[in-house]
C-alpha cells in the first residue's frame, strides 16, 4: 500500500519560491484577508505557499464533493488585499488542485 496525502482544491495562485520568513511572517499566525489565506502545500518537510480560498479538503484520499461557480468580487478583492499584505506580487487567480504529505 502506498503513501496517501490530502488533496486540496483551492481558487488562488501558487507563490513559488516565495517563503513567508524571508518577510519575516509567521504563516501560521498569519490571519489573511476575508476568505483568502496561505494553504501550506508539498510535505511538512518542504512546505510550499499557495495564496487563495480552499474550496475542499479530502482528506488521506476520501472523496469530497464541492461546488465553485466562479471568484466572486470579493475574493477577488481578498486577494488583491492579501497580496498587498505580504508585500507578493498579485496574479489572476485560477483554480487548482495540490496535494500535502506529512
């Protein structure tokens, strides 16, 4: 039997390489902006950033149903805010489908 992670959906952007510490920002403290949040991503060993609105959560592997009819106005303004919280630079938001391990 192999390895099984949770799937996450979420509406928002990838930030790459960005690491909230290099901005002195405490990720896990850090409280967003209306719906949007940072979503750790990859494995609790090399944890990536995603920026966005989780939409659902299945966790190690049980289907999740969910429903997403677009961004509304304000998550896309949300979005705007956070961006210019943490100092990112802001992109369009897409909806997309990662995994966490560990």
């Amino acid at each position: 039997m192999g390895v099984s992670t949770n799937a996450i959906v979420a509406w928002g952007f990838d930030l790459g390489e960005w690491s909230p510490e290099d901005d002195n920002i405490d990720p896990w403290e850090w409280k967003g902006v209306g719906d949007v949040s940072l979503i750790p991503h990859c494995s609790s060993d090399y944890v990536m950033w995603f920026l966005g609105v989780e939409l659902a959560d299945a966790c190690r592997g049980n289907p999740e149903e969910f429903s997403f009819e677009g961004a509304t106005y304000e998550m896309k303004q949300a979005l705007l805010g956070a961006c210019a919280a943490l100092g990112v630079e802001p992109e369009e938001g897409k909806l997309c489908t990662f995994s966490m391990w560990g």
